[in-house]
C-alpha cells in the first residue's frame, strides 16, 4: 500500500509517497511560496497585473470588470510562480469575493489525497532515504533518469520539458519501456504543462499504439496527449499549478544544496562531531538565513561549526 512520508524540514517541508520501497512522487516546497487557492488582498497595478501587500505581483487571468487601475480587489491564485531561467513566470490569480486565506500547504494537500502520512523524525531510520530520496534528487538536477535498458534525459524548458530516449536495444522494445519509464517520471518530478517525448522510430502503427497505450497505463489522469509520430515524437499536457522539481532545485542549486546540508546536519547522532565542511556558497546561503540556524539549534540542542 502507498503511503506518503512527509517531513517538515529546515527551510523546506518534503513529501514523498512511497509503494514497495519506491518513490512513486516526491514533492518540496519553501515556507515563503504563494500557493494555489491563496486568497488575498492587492491592488490593480496595470490592466491585468494586481500587486499584494507584500509587494509580490500575480498576473490575473482577465481585466476585472469595473475595477480600475489602483482600485482594491481580492485575488485567488490559481497557479504558484513557475521557476524560469532569467525571471520567473509570476503567479496567475483571478478576482474574486471570496475571504482572505492562506492556501493549502503541502501537508494539506498530501492529506486531500487517500493515501495514508507517516510523519518523520530526525533521530528515526531515514525511511525517505531509503526510499531513494537523494536518487530523485539527483534525477531532478542531473535530468538522466536510467531504466532497463536505456536512459531518460530530461531539460526543462521554458515552453516544455522535453525527454530525450537513448539506448541499444531494439528500437520499438526500447520505446515502450521507455514510455513506461518517463510517464513514471513525469509523476515522480510533478512535471505539468507541455511535455514532448522523443522516442526512437518506431515502425507499424501497432507499435506506435503500444508506446501510447503503456503512457496511459503508467501515467495517472488528468492529460491529454497526442499519439506517436512517424518520426517517434509525442507529446502530452498536463495542469501545471506549479513548477516541477526538477524546475525548482535548478532555479535555485545552492538553496537547494544548503537545505539538504541541513537536513544531514540534522540528522548528525549527537554523539558524532559537530563540525561540518560546506562548499563557500552553500555555508553563506545557510548563515544568510540566521532563521534556520536558530531552527536547526531548536531542533538539535546545539550550533553546527562550519569549517573554512
């Protein structure tokens, strides 16, 4: 039975949901975003742009009948800012009447779904490590994902997150594990929008149908997609409220490193040293945030010591 393992971590809240000790979808999210089904107060700042009071703009769906520029109004949003390389996408919102409230957390949304939450504790066995917390990671940075014969190569892209198929087995065994594969992948990394796949040539509409049969097998609703080109090329839509992980830890790969520092030194035995050796950048992300440091001693009863 599937279980998510969530862990609210320094600086990051983590789930995972986890089946026969595989990460079926793994998911991060900093204490600061704005969430989906956030509603608040802001002002129309031009035509369809509205500036919360905290400074952070959404840009809005539509113009809002009867509100003119300057004027309050109450935003949802609808989609969480989408990572990019240059400048982020802002989030998306539209007006409404409804009460100003915080959006679902991520502890809140995993406990919408049917699976049962484990909560984790830093002095426990690390079950999100055994799970293969630092593989997905390392999926989400690097973009090779390998499976039974070939590898995945993902890069995200600011119109869509392209998977590249390579291997040495027969062409059309080699694209249907890789369907198989990448509709695995799109799960675990939470990659919505536009998707294209890129798979060897395959020979036969039979064949083609098969690729596209096991996508939909593997991969769970809601999408629409296309089926299989002549050239091995397919492409499929999925909701994206927000960005990917592998969109998330690119955008931001020193944060992304200091977090999962802490979450090591966190689980450092207190009988082991305190002393930890950290790449220059990841040891100033960490003392640039005196919140976490003051989070990390709550936690651990003691100061970490950076070495030089």
């Amino acid at each position: 039975m599937a279980e998510w393992l969530y862990e609210d971590g320094v600086g990051e809240a983590r789930a995972a949901l986890v089946a026969d000790g595989r990460i079926l979808a793994a998911r991060v999210e900093l204490p600061d975003t704005l969430r989906v089904g956030t509603v608040a107060a802001a002002r129309l700042t031009e035509r369809t742009v509205a500036t919360l009071a905290d400074g952070r703009e959404v840009m809005l769906d539509r113009a809002p009948a009867g509100v003119t520029l300057g004027a309050a109004l109450t935003v949802e949003v609808v989609r969480e800012a989408i990572p990019e390389p240059g400048r982020a996408k802002r989030a998306r919102a539209r007006a409404t009447d409804l009460p100003p409230a915080p959006g679902p957390d991520l502890l809140a949304r995993i406990a919408a779904t049917p699976h049962p939450i484990r909560h984790l504790r830093a002095h426990e066995a690390d079950a999100l490590e055994e799970a293969g917390w630092s593989e997905v990671l390392d999926e989400a940075v690097r973009g090779e994902i390998a499976f039974p014969g070939g590898v995945l190569r993902m890069t995200p892209t600011p119109a869509m997150t392209l998977f590249d198929v390579d291997g040495d087995t027969a062409a059309d065994a080699l694209a249907l594990a890789a369907a198989t594969a990448t509709a695995r992948a799109i799960r675990r990394h939470g990659i919505g929008g536009s998707i294209g796949i890129d798979f060897p040539t395959v020979t036969g509409k039979a064949a083609r149908q098969a690729v596209a049969a096991a996508i939909d097998a593997a991969l769970p609703p809601p999408f629409e997609r296309t089926a299989v080109n002549g050239f091995g090329f397919l492409q499929i839509v999925r909701p994206r409220p927000r960005g990917s992980l592998p969109e998330r830890l690119r955008d931001d790969a020193v944060g992304a490193a200091a977090r999962a520092a802490l979450r090591l030194i966190e689980r450092t035995p207190v009988s082991a040293s305190n002393r930890h050796r950290l790449p220059a950048a990841v040891r100033a992300r960490i003392e640039a945030h005196p919140e976490w440091l003051a989070a990390l001693v709550q936690r651990t009863g003691r100061a970490p010591i950076f070495d030089a």
